[in-house]
C-alpha cells in the first residue's frame, strides 16, 4: 500500500458492506476480522488482497497487523443483546453486549484518526439510554470526541427503509456532522425491473438480465457497473401451501390478508409480527430485509420469496458481489450487512474532513 493510503480496519466485518462503502470512498482496507467462516469467505472474495483474520476477535492482536497506524477503523459488534426485536436476551448478562469492549481495545491499541461504530437502532434506549451514554464515556477516556446519530438507508439512496445506529469519533478535535439527506428515495420498482423472472424454489447461478442498461433507473445502472448478468438467482423453495397464501396478498400487505382457513397451522395469530408474510410495495423503498426468507418477504409482482441478488439490490450491493457458504448463511449474511452507499456516505463525509 502507497503511505499516503488513508488505511481502514473493519471488525466484526460479515461479508462487509461497511468495508465496501469505505473502498467506493477512496480507503483502503488493511486488514478484517470475521468469526464466521461463510462472510469471511465472502469477503475475502469480493475484497483480493485484504488479509482476513477468521477468529476469535478477543484473541486478535491489533498491533500485530497493523503495518501502520490505520486512518480509521469501523465495524458493528454482533447486536442480539441491543435489538428492540429480542427480548430474551436483552441484558447484560448476554456475552455479545460486551463485545463492543473488543472494539473499543482496537481502537485504544492503535489509535486512528477516526472510528466508526455501529448497531442496532436499538441501542439508543437499552439500559435506559446509559448504554451509548457508556460507551461515548469509554471512548472519550481514551481521547474520542463521538457523535451519534440512527440513520435510515432509504435517506442515503438504497432502495430500503433500514434504520441503523451510528457513532463516529475522532481524536482530532473535529465537531463532526452526518451526511445530509438525499432528496430522491429509490423504490423497489427502480430496484429490481431488470432482475430476471424467477419462480419458488429457483436456482440459477447465472441468469440475463430483463432490460438492457440503457432502460433501467439509475441505481439499477449503478448496481450494474462490472456485471455482464446477475449472479446468484436463488430463491427459497416454499411448501405450495405458503405459495398459496402469498396469492392472497396485495402489495404492501402483509398476513393478516391471508383467509383465516389457510392460517390454521398458526396458534396464535396474535403472535405474528407485523414484518412476516410482507409483500413489497414497488413504489416505495423496501421493508427491512433482515431474514427474509424467514419473514417470507415477497415479491411485489411474483408469488414467491426474494432471491439472493434481488435482496443484496436492496441492500445495495452491486451485481458482481458474489456470497460464499450455503443458501441459509448467504441470506443471514445479506439481512446482517450495513448497506455499502449508506456506508460510503458517511466515509465520504468523514474524508471531507
């Protein structure tokens, strides 16, 4: 690397939607840290030459890795224990809550210009709000000065309505401010048109597009950029009864448009989670896809579930991005990622700096 390269670390990196939005913004990744062999295989592939360290993190020695003192390093430490949507874990007791400590040894040990940490919107209010409130504390003990800010992806130009929290610290005296807002929001339509046709259960690792670049939106030509087709056109298969049951929802509906005779298996109906059986509307940015096969998120125009390309489209990940391990794995590692334009724009901000 030449040592005028602003170097990144990414920690806790999946299959690296953080790391790709700092390299479309001009840093160079020295080196990540994944404990999950599918996203490290992931990013591996789809970052060449960046070292990936497939370990424990608590057994990582930063300073033996790091070559120089890196610009800034960045990573969301797993977030069961923060999330508003799991409430049995949710106390101080679960071991992932305090993995951020790792995140915050890293970056004591090598002191960058900058960090960025991110989570769940749901940090902003576990422990009563004293969670961020500690962790601000922690790192202004070892000369941080950190703002903090839930940010929706749908603001940043990805075609999906994700809310994510945010804290950028930096030890330069800098007063930083987030991104401003986009104007435009992308929708689902925009997203996907040229994405192939596909029926439940499909499997084609390589398939043509539906339109040719010159008729597509924007971002679809965005996403495009270094393809010649889209990879990785697999979709779940469903029992026929779930077919059936999507036939009755319109867009933007969800499961509570299914007649009650074909929701018999269903207990308690009163259990269902607003997001599960959710089919997408085409004029408006998506739902959060988190794991969508197992909220069974569905095509706004096809009886069936997303495949892997159209839910990495809404996450933003362009078309030559490809996911290693299992169907299961890759749609966790996908639901898992930080959008990368939402993350360029905060990296681009902070190089603005």
């Amino acid at each position: 690397m030449k040592t005028q390269d602003k170097i990144g670390i990414d920690i806790f990196s999946g299959a690296g939607g953080l790391s790709l939005g700092a390299e479309s913004a001009g840093i160079k990744i020295g080196f990540a840290v994944e404990k999950d062999i599918s996203a490290a295989k992931t990013f591996e592939r789809n970052h060449p030459g960046v070292k990936v360290l497939c370990e424990d993190i608590a057994k990582v020695d930063p300073k033996i890795h790091s070559v120089n003192k890196p610009f800034i390093i960045f990573g969301g430490p797993p977030c069961q224990g923060f999330s508003l949507s799991n409430t049995k874990t949710r106390s101080d007791e679960n071991n992932n809550n305090k993995l951020f400590w790792e995140f915050v040894r890293f970056v004591d040990d090598l002191q960058p210009d900058w960090f960025l940490f991110e989570n769940v919107e749901g940090i902003t209010n576990y422990n009563k709000g004293n969670t961020v409130l500690k962790i601000k504390e922690c790192f202004k003990q070892i000369g941080y000065d950190t703002r903090e800010a839930v940010l929706y992806a749908s603001d940043y130009g990805v075609p999906q309505h994700r809310n994510r929290f945010f804290m950028v610290g930096n030890r330069l005296g800098i007063n930083f401010e987030f991104p401003e807002k986009h104007d435009k929001k992308i929708n689902v339509r925009e997203a996907l048109a040229d994405l192939p046709v596909l029926n439940n259960g499909d499997s084609f690792p390589v398939a043509q597009y539906s339109l040719p670049v010159t008729d597509v939106s924007e971002y679809a030509a965005r996403m495009r950029i270094d393809s010649q087709a889209p990879l990785q056109n697999f979709v779940s298969k469903n029992q026929d009864y779930v077919i059936e049951r999507y036939r009755h929802i319109k867009q933007g509906e969800n499961w509570k448009a299914i007649p009650p005779e074909l929701m018999k298996n269903y207990s308690n109906k009163e259990n269902c989670h607003s997001g599960i059986y959710k089919r997408l509307d085409a004029e408006k940015p998506a739902v959060v896809i988190s794991n969508y096969r197992k909220n069974m998120l569905i095509h706004p125009f096809q009886d069936r579930g997303l495949s892997v390309r159209e839910a990495a489209r809404l996450q933003s990940f362009p078309d030559h991005f490809v996911f290693e391990g299992p169907l299961s794995h890759i749609q966790q590692q996908i639901g898992n990622a930080v959008p990368p334009l939402l993350a360029e724009a905060i990296f681009r901000k902070i190089l603005s700096y």
